[in-house]
C-alpha cells in the first residue's frame, strides 16, 4: 500500500520574502504611528538594520519577528507570507481611505515654508538684474483639510512677491501662530488676498505636487521629489514651478523654486546661486588655439595667406572669431529645459540643513 504523499510548502524565493516583509513591516509602522528609528528602538536593534529590513535588503532573523509578535501580537506566518491590510476597525474613518504610510508621508510635509525664485516680470529676453534685484520670497502653508466625509485631503496657500526676507519672516511667524487651517486662509483672504495663492497638494509615488490659483488670473503647478524616509519633518527642497510671470509682459514660465522650513543663514547672492542650478562647464581649448593662431598669422605674420589687413581688418577678424568661440561654447553647455536632478536636491537639503536657524533637533531629511 503505498503512502500518503504530502505537498511541501512552496519555497518563496529570498526576493519576494523580503518585498513581503518590507510591505509589512512600513504598514506596521504607519499603523502605530512610529518612525522606523522608533520601532528599532523598541526592539532593541540598530536603525539601519530597520532601514534595511524596510528597503528589502536583508532579511530579520528569527529573534527579530518573535520580539515583533510578543510587541504587536502579529502572526509571524502571516507576516512573511500574506500582504497585510489593515481592516477598518484599525483606522479611524479619515485613514481608512488612505493608505496609512501614504497619509504618515503627507503629514510629515505641513506646515509653513519660505519661498526663494526668482522676479521674471521684468524678464524681456536679458537678464541684468543683481541677485538682490531678482530674489523673491514667499511663504507656502501645507495643511490637513476637514471635510464633509472625513476623507484625507492636503490644502496649500501661499503668499508671493515678497522683496525682502523681514517681511516674509515676519507672515511667517504670524501664520504659524494659527492653530486652525481655516484661520489661516481667513487671514490671507484678508490681508494679502492680491498676492495670494490657494489649492492642494498631492504625492505621487516619486513626487510631490502642489497645484494652485490665483483668482482668474494665474495658476502654478509646483513639483518636488517626494521623501519618504524615518524622519517626523520634510525640511525642504528643490523644484520647479510652472505659473504666469508678473509685470507688464503676462507670459508661461517654467523657472527653479527652492523652499526650506527653517530661516536660512545663506546670503542674498548664495541662495541667488544655489537656485541658478547646471551651470555651463566650459572647456575652451581648442577656441583658444585657433584664437591664438589668428593673432599670430594676423600680427606676427606666420600665414602668408592673412597678409595685408588694416588694422581695422584685423580687429574684426579676431572679433568674430571670438563671438563665434563663446557661441559655441554656449550651445554646447546651455540647457533647453529645467529638470531637477536628485543630485540637485540633495546639495539644495544640504545647503540648506547647514544654514537654518534654530531647526529643532530631529527635524530632518537623510
């Protein structure tokens, strides 16, 4: 008689196992309301191994998931093989229509910044304006609405055209003092309603955007890299904004826009530079050489051909192979669009995290 085969579990490769446990564990997380470095040090293990373990790039040992049950009273089989969804009874009415580490993400985003771009309304093809000349300010609110349905959604406003710092740090300071979103928006209604901008903020998977109106006259759309990382705050960033220049000459603009939480120990010209992004790297040998073999042929009279010019010949000839060398120069290295690298927003966040003043501690972006 022959015996019962038995099926064997299916192995999970080592791949999806960590996936699983990486979409686990960030649930737990938003579900409990923790950061990554909070729930590492309720388990007693180092921050970056909890930064692993919810990256998918190393795999808990077994001690991990028994202090895990023993904490949260979870079902280590579950865990490393179901995806977890939280149920209803778990959320209140408002996350429940979120996904909670979306929600956690959005939250770590309100709260009052300061606005640095640049004035284009007296941009007419040249730009000759010093840094303190074209520096603008502003300061944009990100916030929680209360809805009919208890849903989650994230407002914004902002206040622009700011020519000095003073002035922006001190709406700052009187917007923060509002407790109640709808204060807040009262209070610009009231006493900045023509600088004024209204509208909501979003996160995509990659991205965070900022969609907002002005009356009838002007909307912007403001995109930044999304951050999804361990800490309670998003500091600040870099972007781009697509909006409708001010001034007399009403055009489309795309330009640079930087924001940070925190007042900036950086100068006019610095912050003026740090938003000026992909500066031409010019290389200019070979310009130089034929530059150099027409000033010999022209004046030392080593090309028997160039004999002969007036000095005025000669002026002209060295001239426009001059503005033919820094046109090319400029072709080369000039840039047809505005695209925000990472490497761009990471020297933005460092620059910034290095000049604010009085950022409290733990208020970070890695």
């Amino acid at each position: 008689m022959k015996e019962k085969q038995t099926s064997k579990p299916a192995v999970v490769p080592m791949q999806n196992l960590n996936s699983m446990i990486s979409q686990n564990l960030k649930k737990l997380i938003a579900r409990e309301g923790l950061t990554q470095k909070e729930l590492a040090e309720k388990l007693g293990i180092a921050a970056a191994s909890m930064t692993d373990y919810c990256k998918g790039r190393r795999t808990p040992n077994i001690e991990f998931f028994v202090a895990l049950k023993n904490l949260y009273d979870i079902s280590i089989d579950d865990f490393l093989t179901k995806n977890i969804q939280p149920s209803a009874a778990d959320l209140s009415p408002r996350e429940f229509y979120m996904d909670p580490n979306q929600l956690i993400t959005c939250r770590k985003y309100c709260g009052s910044y300061f606005v640095y771009y640049f004035d284009t309304g007296k941009y007419k093809g040249r730009d000759t304006q010093i840094p303190r000349e074209s520096l603008q300010y502003g300061i944009l609110c990100i916030y929680e609405k209360q809805t009919s349905l208890d849903v989650p959604e994230f407002g914004c406003a902002a206040v622009m055209s700011f020519n000095d710092r003073d002035s922006a740090e001190e709406l700052k300071k009187t917007l923060d003092s509002f407790t109640d979103p709808s204060q807040l928006v009262d209070y610009i209604n009231s006493n900045h309603l023509h600088t004024s901008y209204f509208g909501n903020f979003e996160l995509s998977q990659e991205h965070a955007f900022i969609s907002m109106h002005h009356n009838t006259t002007d909307k912007a759309l403001i995109i930044f890299h999304r951050v999804d990382n361990n800490k309670p705050n998003y500091t600040g960033g870099i972007g781009t904004i697509n909006s409708v220049s001010k001034g007399r000459e009403r055009m489309p603009v795309v330009q640079f826009l930087g924001i940070s939480r925190y007042p900036l120990a950086m100068s006019v010209e610095e912050i003026h530079h740090s938003l000026l992004l992909n500066y031409p790297y010019v290389k200019a040998q070979k310009e130089a050489q034929d530059l150099i073999r027409n000033f010999k042929a022209l004046y030392l009279g080593t090309d028997s051909t160039m004999q002969g010019f007036s000095e005025y010949q000669k002026e002209i000839i060295i001239q426009s192979g001059l503005e033919r060398s820094i046109r090319k120069i400029l072709e080369r290295n000039i840039f047809r669009y505005g695209k925000i690298s990472g490497r761009d927003d990471d020297e933005w966040y460092h620059a910034i995290k290095a000049a604010s003043i009085h950022e409290p501690a733990g208020d970070e972006q890695s």
